[in-house]
C-alpha cells in the first residue's frame, strides 16, 4: 500500500483509471495507545487500496484523526484522513489542512460532522462555522494556491485529493441530487457513501446523479453483527435504515456473527457491479472485514 510505482495515491490512481477501488474504515482509540488501531489498520494492508480514519463519528471523543492517518503513512498503509466541521472555527480547519498536506497526507473526505447531541458529551458547543461544501471550496482553493485573506499562498498550494459523503437513501431525491451537484461543483473528486441496504437506490443513485456528473461512488458497507447490533444502529445512527428483513435474517442465524459477514460479502458482491468501489465499516470488528472481502471474491483486487 502507500504511493504507487509511478508516485501517484493508490486510492486516486484507482478510481481516475476506472478501477474497483476498495477502502475500509479503522476507528482512532479512546486514549493515548494507538497501537491496537494500527493492528486492525496493518490487517488491511494489501487487500485494500486505503484505509479511513474517522474523525470524531458520532461526536464521541477518540484521538485526532490526522495523528492517527500520519501514524498509518509511517507503517505505509495509505490513509483517508477525515476532516469534520463541527469542532473546529475556519482558521482551524485551514490550518489542519496545510499540516496534513506538510505530513504527507494526500486523501481527505470532507464532513459536516455528527450533531454534538448524538455523542457522549451533549454540553460541548459545537462550532459548525463551515460545513462539507465550504470545506471542499478551501481545500480546491488552497489546491490552487489561493491565500484566504489576498493573492497566493506565499509557501506554495496544497495537492489534497478530496472526497465527500452521501446517503444514496435520503428521502429527499431533489435535495440529494442537488447537494451533490453543489460538491462536485465545490472539488469532491469522489463519494463515500453511508451504510447502503438498498441495491436498487444504490444503482438510480449511480446512474441518475453520480455518473452524469462523472464522481465515482464507494458504496458503504457496514458489518452487521446481530439483530440486536441491527435494532440498536436503527434507533441510534442517522439515516440508518436496516430494513426488518435482514433483522429477521440475523435474528434466525444460528450464528449471527457469522451471517452478518456473509449478509456484507453478498452486499459487497453486488454492490461492484454498480458502483466504482466498496466502503466498508466494522465497527470494533475490524479483523473481520479480510473474510467479507475473501466471500465477496474480490480479495485479490489490490
């Protein structure tokens, strides 16, 4: 993993060329000891082409997001650093973006962020000054150079390889549609979508807004682990809509952990014949996504 022979980002070179592109998603720790992030991180190396790292997800507090990516491209796994609005005022967000670019770090999904009120501590004032759009126009100026008070970048541009989020379910067509025109016309250069249970939304989301407007799209793929585990990510994550019939699939799984990776392998299977890539999200289950990929057949892509 890392760059490739010809000095171009894995990810990027993947997914301008048209290939499959697989990344996966890797949670920074609740403490000061990153190593067993990178344990899960160093499993993944080889059989995807970058790794994220969430910045904050649920507004719970984990380790900075760019630490976690720079510790990552010192191990020469290529990161996806994601950068979230809600904590942090414009100065701070520029400035977290030219240090990434300084660390090395090219990859970058740029978020709005989760609502302080769904996390762990609800009194902390977000900050929210910009959100995704905003965010995507800074790193396409800073990209070109431009200083955000006058004139150009005295120490020279950044070269940030940007992507954006999506819900291919929203319940809002028109709007769905419309924002992401609005960040591909803002730099997004790909989609990361959330967790995808609907094939058939998945292929008009493609075919309909995506493909006309040329932004390839990594489907999200999330790990489910039991009925339980299921239910609970219905009520508790926004925009989740696992539908009953995969519920009632877990909950009559002699092996539900077992039947939640083969549900994400077959996922992962039919979702390649739609979107340019697969997102794949296993929370605290991280050394299960090798064997999704080995049923979904597409292990040997990278």
């Amino acid at each position: 993993m890392g760059r490739s022979d010809t000095g171009v980002l894995r990810l990027q070179q993947a997914l301008e060329v048209g290939s499959f592109a697989i990344t996966a998603e890797v949670m920074p720790p609740r403490g000061g000891d990153v190593s067993r992030t990178l344990a899960h991180a160093r499993l993944l190396k080889g059989l995807v082409h970058a790794v994220n790292v969430t910045d904050g997800s649920r507004a719970v507090m984990r380790m900075s997001s760019l630490a976690v990516c720079k510790v990552l491209l010192e191990a020469g796994i290529e990161p996806v650093w994601q950068l979230a609005c809600r904590d942090r005022n414009r100065i701070g967000l520029q400035a977290e973006l030219l240090g990434a670019h300084a660390l090395g770090i090219r990859n970058l999904l740029c978020l709005t962020g989760d609502p302080v009120r769904a996390g762990d501590q609800p009194e902390v004032r977000p900050v929210n000054e910009l959100e995704s759009v905003r965010l995507l126009q800074q790193v396409s100026a800073f990209n070109q150079g431009l200083d955000p008070v006058n004139g150009l970048l005295p120490d020279g541009p950044t070269d940030l390889f940007a992507g954006a989020a999506a819900d291919p379910q929203s319940p809002s067509w028109s709007g769905l549609k419309s924002r992401i025109m609005r960040k591909q016309q803002a730099g997004a250069r790909f989609l990361q979508t959330q967790m995808v249970m609907d094939g058939d939304c998945l292929q008009r989301f493609v075919d309909e807004i995506t493909a006309p407007l040329g932004l390839p799209v990594l489907a999200g793929v999330f790990l489910l682990k039991s009925a339980k585990n299921a239910a609970f990510i219905n009520r508790m994550v926004p925009g989740a809509n696992i539908p009953q019939a995969v519920i009632d699939r877990l909950a009559a799984a002699a092996d539900p952990a077992d039947e939640g990776i083969s549900i994400a392998a077959e996922q992962v299977a039919r979702y390649a014949a739609v979107a340019q890539g697969v997102h794949l999200m296993a929370v605290k289950a991280e050394e299960r996504i090798p064997l999704i990929l080995e049923r979904a057949g597409i292990s040997s892509r990278c």
